[in-house]
C-alpha cells in the first residue's frame, strides 16, 4: 500500500479513484505526576506517535476493504485536549488503484 500526502504518484498512473477513506485513533493520555518536564513532553510526544500510527493502520485498511492499492493527498490532523488529557488523530486521503508506467 502506498500512501503520500501528494495527489499523485511519480512514474504511477491513477486508474480509478476509489473514494475518501479516513482512520481515527484516540488515545487518553496517562498523568503521572512529575516535576520533570521533560519526562512529560517525551511521554506525550510517544502517544502522538502511538495515536498516528494507529490511524494510519486504520486508513490503510479501509483503502484495502474498497480495493485500493494507494492512497494520494493524505491529510494529518492532530488534536491534544489538555484538559481530558486526550489525543486524537484523524488521517484522511483518496483510495486509488494505481499502475506503474
């Protein structure tokens, strides 16, 4: 499966555009309490990473249930509610059947 943030694929020609497909992840963000900044950052920083990747996996699979082999123009969105203590991800692009040139 091929994803880019791009519209299309060099040396790739679209075949069909399959549709929109999206995959969300939220992940509530454990406290601990520390007095070490740092400690904190780095642990909200791994659950980003953690929250995105679910999303891309997410995506991925919708893209493969409509029998996409890519997908092009993918937008990231990445929300921290401080509050709640929440992380969410949305990662959102067009499934399409690609070919090599």
């Amino acid at each position: 499966m091929l994803l880019t943030t791009t519209n299309s694929v060099e040396d790739y020609k679209i075949m069909e555009y399959k549709g929109i497909v999206s995959g969300t992840a939220v992940n509530v963000q454990k406290m601990t309490m520390t007095f070490n900044m740092q400690k904190y950052y780095t642990g909200i920083s791994e659950s980003i990473s953690e929250v995105k990747a679910q999303a891309f996996e997410q995506l991925k699979q919708n893209a493969e249930k409509i029998n996409a082999n890519a997908v092009v123009g993918i937008q990231v969105d990445i929300e921290i509610k401080s509050s709640e203590y929440l992380i969410a991800a949305t990662v959102t692009g067009t499934a399409v059947s690609i070919v090599k040139r």
